[in-house]
C-alpha cells in the first residue's frame, strides 16, 4: 500500500513530534516542519525512521506566508501529495504578564505563530487537497488543529494565548463547514497539561495541581504520545463521520465536578 504523507507543523520537539512517531508506526512519511531547532528536528526524524515512517525536515516560521509557501512546496516536492496536515506549531509567551499590563509585541507574536500562520497554511493545504484524487476511503484529506484548554480556561496572565487558542477552535469548525462536502474533514484536538518543554518552567506548580490537588481526573500529566495516538486515529480513519470535532486529551480536565 502507498504511504500516506503529512505536514506536522513544530515536529522537532514536544507534542509534535509525539504526533510524528505515532504518524511513523502508522507508515506515514512526514514532514518535520521546525522553526530554530535542527538538532531537535533531526532526532525527531530519527525516531520516526525508526518507528516504521520516513520523513523529511523543513524549517519554516508558519508566521512567515514565504516560509509557508517553502513548506508546501518541499512537501509536494518530496511526496507528491498532502493527506493530513497538523497544524500543532505554537508558542506560550515570552513572559506571563496580567491582562492589565500586557503588550502588543507579545499580542502581535502569538496571533502570527498560533492563529494566522495555521489559517493561511490551512488555506493552502486544503487548496492543494482539493485537486488531489481521493484515496481509498473517499478522503482527500484531513486536517487536525491542535489547540489547547485554553479555549475555555481563564489565565489572566497569559491572555492572548487564550484568545488565539480560542481563534483556532473557530478556525476548525469553519474549515470543517467549508469542505465538508470535499472529503476533507477537520478536527481539533484539545490537550490538557503535557510535559513538554512549553511547561517545564513551570514544573512545580502543575505537579503540585495534578499529583496533590487533582485538577485532573486522571492524575498524571500528559505525555506527547497521548496527542499523537488521538492524531492517528484521525490518521488512520477511524472516525470517518465526524468533523469540525473537538477531541479532548486532557485527563478529563474539562469535566466539570462537584
Ligand atoms: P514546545 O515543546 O515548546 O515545542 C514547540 C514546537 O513548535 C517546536 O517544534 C518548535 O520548533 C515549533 N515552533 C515554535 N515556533 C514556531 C514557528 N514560528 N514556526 C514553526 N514551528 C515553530 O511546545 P509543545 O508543548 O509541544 O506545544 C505544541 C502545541 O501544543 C502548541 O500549539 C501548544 O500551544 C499546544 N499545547 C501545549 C500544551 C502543553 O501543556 N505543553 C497544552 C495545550 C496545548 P523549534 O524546535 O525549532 O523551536
């Protein structure tokens, strides 16, 4: 069987490559899109060769429309199709400041990184699915936004990352509205607290949450593959007749409990 192939945007480190080693045990060829990190982004391809995938490494800053461009472009170039795009590339801000005292600079980067370059690289991709021939399931493709609890969690110092997660979640359902009828779906995947290099600064203050105080019912932090398993699922087309859909990976955080 031909392999399928996938963009995973922020793959050298954290949940995206979680995402790309699950994508590599499904025999996925994957692009590893990175930002700085080519180290990082050379042993994630390591591991999805590894894993049973092949993969190519792309550096690109999706905040960047000529970036996004090259990394369309590298894609095709290499595998000739796009079947799944991840658009997991994110970033927290550079310093947690109150709703009251923070700026533009910070405002003006997390909308570039997390909510405008996914929509303009969505934009593209699912441009380029349009034109590709179906394969053996219907699909031309799919797409998964992986956004955060933020959506709906108040933190007042860090609200613009709040409020391009929650962009993001509407960007997932009007995609899946708009090519609804294309055979691509779309589905956005919600991830709770996941060890990664996005929250190791703030180590202490979420072991003592989840291990003491159970904000989650599940008490353990997440992990990287936790995201990758439910993106393969996406991957492997076990949930056909759904989109615009909300997969939470978060321990049951969302859970409201008395
Ligand atoms: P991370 O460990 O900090 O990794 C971030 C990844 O994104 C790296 O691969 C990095 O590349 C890449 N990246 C950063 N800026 C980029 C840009 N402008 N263009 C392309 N790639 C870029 O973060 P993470 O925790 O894995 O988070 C991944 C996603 O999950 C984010 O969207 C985040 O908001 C979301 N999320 C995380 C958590 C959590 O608890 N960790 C919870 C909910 C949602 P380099 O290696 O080259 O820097």
């Amino acid at each position: 069987m031909k392999r399928k192939t996938a963009i995973v945007t922020g793959a050298s480190r954290g949940i995206g490559r979680g995402i790309a080693i699950e994508l590599g045990r499904a025999g996925y060829r994957v692009t590893i899109n990175y930002a700085g990190n080519l180290k990082a982004a050379e042993e994630a391809l390591e591991l999805v060769t590894e894993a049973g995938g092949e993969g190519i490494i792309v550096q690109a800053d999706v905040s960047s429309a000529e970036d996004r461009e090259g990394l369309v472009a590298r894609t095709l170039e290499a595998f000739g199709r796009i079947d799944l795009l991840v658009n997991n590339a994110g970033v927290a801000p550079n310093v947690r400041a109150d709703l009251l005292e923070c700026g533009e600079e910070s405002f003006d980067r997390l909308f570039g990184i997390n909510l405008k370059g996914p929509f303009f690289l969505t934009q593209k991709v699912a441009g380029r699915m349009l034109k590709q021939d179906p394969d053996e399931s219907g699909f031309r493709g799919r797409i998964v936004n992986v956004t955060s609890i933020s959506v709906y969690t108040s933190s007042i110092n860090r609200g613009d990352y709040c409020m391009v997660k929650a962009g993001l979640a509407m960007m997932t359902k009007l995609f899946a509205d708009r090519l609804s009828q294309d055979g691509i779906n779309v589905y956005e995947i919600r991830p709770g607290i996941i060890a990664t290099d996005m929250t190791s600064g703030v180590t202490e203050k979420y072991d003592k949450l989840i291990l003491e105080d159970g904000i989650t019912p599940i008490r353990r932090w997440g992990k990287p593959e936790d995201i990758g398993r439910a993106v393969r699922a996406v991957a492997e087309d076990y949930l056909p007749f759904s989109t615009g859909e909300v997969i939470n990976v978060d321990g049951g955080f969302h859970l409201h409990r008395l």
